[in-house]
C-alpha cells in the first residue's frame, strides 16, 4: 500500500512539475517573444514541458 502511495505522489509530482515549465515557457513565449496567450499556446507548452520531463527520465544517457 506504501509504494501505491508512493508511485501516485510521484506520478502527480510529474504533472506539477510539467506545469511549472509549461508556464515558465508560456511566459517567456507571451513576454519577450510576442505570442499572443492563447489557451492553445498555453496547452501546446503543458505538453511540450510533458515531453521534456519524459526525455529527461527516459534518457539513455
């Protein structure tokens, strides 16, 4: 029952992370660069963040 708890605080702790970058690149995408804030451009950095977090885990390296 431990590792169940374990492995769902970590699965959600992926999620907040992915967040966390996924606003810091809309952010810099909205400030400094221009872009308009749309919902579309806020979910496409969620899961451009998503897939950074994945390669990072999932290296080889």
């Amino acid at each position: 029952m431990r590792e169940l708890v374990f492995e769902v605080l970590l699965r959600l702790s992926k999620a907040l992370a992915a967040a966390v970058l996924g606003l810091i690149v809309w952010l810099v995408a909205v400030g400094p660069l221009g872009a308009h804030g749309t919902v579309e451009l806020a979910l496409l950095c969620w899961l451009s963040a998503a897939a950074f977090i994945l390669l990072v885990e999932e290296s080889p390296i």
